[in-house]
C-alpha cells in the first residue's frame, strides 16, 4: 500500500519531495514537471509542496540550493588535500562529470530559475551557487601557473570549457540516441569513459 503523508515522517516529507522532483527530471530529461506528477511520485498529496515550498518554483529553488550546496561543500575537503594543482585539478574536473551525471538537468534548472527572476533570487544563485565554483576552478589554475605545472590560460573561458563539456552530454539525449544509436542516455560505462578522455582533454589544454 503507498505510503501517505501521514506515514512519512514530516522531517522526511521535504526531501522526498525533492527527491522525487529530481528523480522526474532526469527520467523525462526535462524541467517541466507538474506538481500532480511530483506528489504522486513522492506518495504525498500535492498540498505539501505549497506547505514546504510555497510553489513549484519555490520548490525547485530548494532542489537546485541542495544540489549544488553538496558539491560546494566538497570544495573545501578538495583544497585539504596534498596534492599537485594537476591532480588537485582532475579530482575538480571528475568532481564535475560526475555531478552533470548525476544532474543533467543542472544547467536548464538555473537558467529556468534566472529568467525574469528578482534582482535578489539572480544574486543569491551567482553568488551562492555558482561563484565558489568558478572561484575553486579559478583559484586551481593560478596555483599551477605559479608552480609551472599549467600554461597561461584565462581562467572565465576555461570555466566555460569545463561547463560546456560537462554538460554536453548529460543533456544531449537525442543526439546520442539519434545520431550515435543504442542506448537512450548515458550510463555508468559511458559516463565513465566520456569523463576520463574529457578530463584529460581538458587537462592537456591547461598542462605547460
């Protein structure tokens, strides 16, 4: 019998939903989710979203906060390490293969949550969510052009190199089924196959 809101422990209800939000959009490869769908898939009735969240949006707001909250957390566990900044610089580059196959819709949830969005809400996900990102990366590449290890790059476009990347398969659906045949998405052999030759493509553009 499926559970009910009342059987799922409240604390519990708010990740669930999340969860399950999440779980919708990458098995559709889509953000466009109602919340009908999303409450049926967590067990829940759909007035709890607007109890925890206040809306969708505020939903997917709280989805994309978690999401990349995680991985910032890593950050600092990353810049502990006693490594080279080229090693120091593959574990940051697998770090962020790995979070695009686990999110591939990460880019289209925050261009979906800047669009027309408060001046405040564009600042918290520039600052918050995405500049200590961009900021790691930069911070990488000053440490191995001082070192000798990495050439002259500009630190912005490599960023892009990286998210472009990153992303460029994870959200490609058609293109791999399409154009390539076989399987409908990437799986964990592909993944990691796509993500040991793009970190070293990507390494091989920085490496003096």
């Amino acid at each position: 019998m499926a559970q009910t809101a009342k059987q799922i422990p409240k604390p519990q209800i708010r990740e669930v939903l999340l969860d399950a939000a999440s779980a919708l959009m990458r098995e559709n490869d889509t953000i466009e989710i109602g919340i009908l769908d999303i409450a049926k898939r967590a067990k829940v009735n759909h007035g709890m979203i607007r109890y925890y969240f206040g809306s969708k949006e505020g939903m997917l707001l709280a989805l994309l906060d978690r999401d990349v909250a995680l991985r910032i957390n890593q950050l600092d566990a990353l810049f502990r390490l006693d490594v080279t900044p080229t090693e120091r610089m593959r574990i940051h580059l697998e770090g962020i293969l790995d979070t695009y196959y686990q999110i591939p819709y990460l880019n289209r949830l925050i261009q979906a949550m800047v669009r027309g969005a408060s001046e405040e809400r564009v600042r918290h996900i520039a600052d918050e969510l995405l500049k200590p990102i961009a900021g790691a990366q930069q911070r990488i590449i000053e440490e191995g052009m001082a070192t000798g290890e990495f050439r002259k790059v500009d630190p912005k476009l490599f960023y892009f190199n990286t998210i472009g990347a990153a992303d460029g398969l994870y959200a490609n659906r058609f293109t791999l089924s399409a154009v390539f045949g076989g399987i409908p998405a990437a799986n964990d052999e592909l993944h990691a196959r796509y993500k040991a030759q793009t970190v070293d493509t990507l390494l091989a553009g920085l490496l003096a």
